[in-house]
C-alpha cells in the first residue's frame, strides 16, 4: 500500500506542472498524453496488485484514475491559477452530513480550460474510511479547521472552497439543463437518486461523481448566459456553503458567457469517464 500511494504521489507532482502547459491546449494535450503512457507503465503493477485481488473487483469498464491524496506536492499554486475545493456531502441539513466526495478543480485566467482532480474517493480500497473520519463542520456551517488543515498538510491548494449537497447539486443540474444517464434524459434528482453512494460502490461513485462534473463542465456556458445571476447567487449562499464572494462569482459568470461552445473540461487522472454497472 506504501508503495501504491508513493506512486501516487509521483503521478500528482507530474499533473500539477501540466497545469502550467495549459496555456496553450494543443500543447497540453500531447503533454498529458505522453506523461499517462508512461505513467501507466509504471503503475501497470500496483494496479494489477490492487484491482486483482478478487473476481468480485473485475469490472467490464474498469476504473484507472488515482486520486489526489497529497495534490500539488512540493509545488507552488500558479500566480494566475485559480483552485476551487469542492466538498461534496449527502445533505448539510442533516445533524452529521456524510462525505461523498472532494474534488480541487483548476483554471488558468488566461485559459477557458478546467482540470479536475479527484481527491476523495479514490481508486484503491482502504481509503473509503480515512477522509470521512476526518471531515466535519462548524456551527457556521463552514468545513472544519482542522479537516482544511488536514488538507493543506499534504499541500492540497486552493483559492476558494464551495461545500455541495446533493440536494443543491440536484439545484444545479436542473440550472444548467438535463443530463443524458444512459440515454435517458433524467432531472437533477432523478442524476441524484442514480450516484452511488461512497461508502457502498466508491469506485462507481468515482465515476459517476466525474461523469457528472463532466457534464456540468460543458454546460457552463449555457448555464452562465441563461441563469439569472440573484437566482446563482442565492443557490450559491442559501443552499450551498462557499467562501467565494459576490464580485467573484460574478466575474466568472461574465467570463464563461463569453467563452463559444463552454469550456474544455480536463480529467487527467481518467482513461475514461464512464458509468459504472453500480451507478446505472
């Protein structure tokens, strides 16, 4: 396990320079191609070892993304990139919302270009119990100290964080228009009610978590150009938890209205994104 997530950490380093790249996306691209052809022969290993420990772990679309436990290790964040930590729980109503995911997305101001890293959860087993435990709120409803703490340790960076439930994320797809779930164009709690739950399938949650984030990606542009601003605002501060402010959010609907055709959306950490058989 020590030597998987040495790898890990190693993959993570790389990933973080490619952002840098990003400036110019030809270019990105050949990058993050050949940096995951070499990537996946030295993790050819470690993932046989992990994912081929029992039949029960075949899958006909297997999961290859690592998450990011330590993400932008040893490196500086880019003066003119922006991180957003996104925390995803099952619902900031409850008494002890649940973990379900934690995600860093990346942009360059000078690039219509996001990148996606998935912190939690993540592709090998034994880690389903390590961030939950840790995460907590504070009275305010803000994540607590020393769960963003805990973060910062393993030199995760981020500008801003944005806390999600999956009632306001159900909020946010029916804003931004219905997504295609195997052919079947389904409402944001109908996407909902479909994500696997971590705790249960978190290889599929993985995925589905991304498929969705995905989508979202690509609708940003209609998303920003349709949406009434108050109606964003007071999704972003009545249903949802963020540190962003309102000049922010603002600049950033004004800056993905403009972009033809929405964003390029990255996941470099993914062969693939595809539904698992646990999340159809």
């Amino acid at each position: 396990m020590q030597v998987i997530r040495s790898v890990r950490r190693v993959e993570i380093t790389f990933w973080t320079a490619m952002i840098a790249l990003m400036r110019n996306q030809r270019l990105a691209r050949i990058a993050i191609l050949a940096v995951c052809l070499l990537l996946c022969v030295g993790l050819a290993g470690a993932v046989k070892l992990t994912l081929g420990r029992s039949p029960a772990q075949s899958l006909s679309k297997p999961l290859v993304s690592v998450s990011q436990p330590q993400a932008a290790a040893n490196a500086l964040p880019l003066l003119d990139q922006r991180n957003i930590l996104v925390i995803l729980v099952d619902s900031l109503s409850a008494s002890s919302p649940r973990l379900e995911g934690i995600w860093l997305v990346g942009k360059l101001s000078t690039n219509p270009h996001l990148v996606f890293f998935p912190i939690f959860p993540a592709a090998g087993e034994g880690e389903v119990e390590g961030w939950p435990g840790e995460f907590a709120l504070e009275a305010d409803g803000q994540p607590a100290a020393v769960f963003l703490e805990n973060l910062r340790v393993k030199n995760i960076h981020w500008d801003n964080y944005l806390l999600v439930d999956h009632p306001s994320l159900a909020d946010l797809i029916e804003l931004s228009g219905r997504i295609d779930w195997n052919g079947q164009q389904l409402s944001g709690p109908d996407v909902v009610a479909k994500m696997p739950l971590v705790q249960l399938e978190p290889r599929a949650a993985l995925q589905a978590q991304a498929f969705v984030a995905q989508e979202l990606c690509h609708n940003t542009a209609l998303l920003m150009q349709s949406a009434d601003p108050a109606l964003l605002w007071g999704l972003l501060t009545h249903r949802m938890h963020s540190d962003l402010e309102l000049a922010s959010v603002q600049a950033a609907r004004n800056d993905f209205a403009l972009i033809v055709g929405g964003p390029t959306c990255e996941f470099p950490t993914f062969q693939e994104i595809s539904l698992l058989t646990g999340a159809e």
